[in-house]
C-alpha cells in the first residue's frame, strides 16, 4: 500500500476521514455490520472491544441510566437550537451513537450525562456551521463515497464490503483511549483540541493517541492485503 495518496493528502488525514465515512455508514444501519461472531452491530463492538463481558454490561448499564434521565432535556433543547423536532432527534440519537462508540472512560451516569451533552452541543454547533458538509457526509452514496476516500488514502480495494469489514476490524483492536480518541476525531470531526477537551487531556496526548491509532490500523490493513 502506498504511503501517500495520489491526491497530495497526507495519508494520516485521508484516512482518518474514509474511517470517519464508514463509523458514520455503521451508524446510518448498524443492523446491516452484524459481526459474524454475533457480539453486535460494528459501531458498538468498537465502543466495547476487547472488554470484559461484565464491564461492557456496567457501561451500558450506565449509558442507558444517563440517556434516560438527560433525553428529554436534550431534545427540548436541540429542537429550539436547530428549529426542527426532527432534526434534533437525529442529533440526540447520534449523539448517544457517538458515546456509545468512543466508550469513554467514565464510571458514573452523572459523567455520561455530561459526555452526551458535549457531544450534542458538538453536533448542534455542527448543524449551524457545516450544515452542507455534514449533508454531503451523511447523504450521499456510501459505496461511492467510501470507494473515493479509499483511493485517496491509497488503499486499492475493489471490494467495498471487505474494506469496511477490514477497518471494522482494525478498530476494534486499538486500545480503548486510542480507539475514543480516533472515534472523536474522524467520526465526530473534532479538531484535536476539541477531541483533548472531551477526553480530559492534553492536546498533544489527544494527537499523539490518534497518531497511534491511525498507525495501527494501517499495520492492520497492511497486514491483511
């Protein structure tokens, strides 16, 4: 595989914005990237990896508490910011999609509260300021689309359904605060500073964990083809 894609991209952020396309395809269908092992749709196996049954149970225990009690108030707010009942549905359940997957590292349901309140205002600052990117990103053609990005970042793969299963895959290695870190910056499209923010580190901590990250899902994908 190449080190550079042909368009001058650096590779690193070609390939951060093809996984950013297939985490959002995942969540677009998530019945649709059943694993053939059973354990669940792609973008929750990403938020869980390689933890413990047990563990993952509490997270999600924790994350449903959270969602419960924060729901109400996350629409009624959305719907005022955006305008739209509809639109701010999407946010919230995206929203809860994009926590479920970073899997942050927290223990308590007031924590995730305020993780899925960072992550919605996130999304609604999105809908003011990229409303054309983020429809372009969401509503055009998947294969089409993943198939451009993949060539971009140099991978030359026919078979787009393959490659979305390679990366899948590649992902639910990384170790968890690499896996977060990547999922906030090319799912959510954070800059670095926003991704260190909502993970409560520094800049340069958030940037070398997505680096590290991209870097194993690159060996990954080398190994593999």
């Amino acid at each position: 595989m190449n080190s550079l894609p042909e368009s001058g991209l650096p590779a690193e952020t070609a390939l951060t914005a093809l996984l950013g396309a297939v985490l959002a395809d995942c969540a677009r269908d998530p019945l649709s990237w059943l694993a053939q092992d059973a354990h669940g749709p792609a973008v929750i196996r990403i938020g869980r990896g390689s933890a413990p049954a047990r563990q993952a149970d509490r997270f999600d225990d924790l994350l449903l508490e959270a969602f419960d009690s924060a729901s109400d108030m996350l629409l009624a707010w959305a719907t005022r910011q955006v305008g739209s009942r509809t639109d701010a549905e999407d946010i919230v359940q995206t929203a809860l999609m994009r926590v479920y997957a970073a899997r942050p590292e927290v223990t308590t349901a007031d924590q995730l509260r305020a993780y899925l309140w960072t992550v919605a205002k996130n999304l609604v600052r999105d809908a003011w300021r990229r409303a054309a990117t983020d429809r372009e990103r969401f509503d055009s053609d998947g294969d089409e689309r993943i198939a451009l990005l993949a060539d971009r970042a140099g991978l030359n793969m026919d078979d787009i359904v393959v490659l979305r299963q390679m990366l899948i895959s590649a992902l639910d290695t990384l170790p968890p605060r690499e896996r977060e870190a990547v999922v906030l910056r090319a799912y959510e499209g954070n800059t670095y500073a926003e991704t260190a923010r909502i993970m409560g580190v520094a800049t340069g901590t958030a940037k070398g964990y997505v680096h590290d990250a991209l870097q194993r899902v690159r060996v990954q994908l080398d190994l593999i083809a």
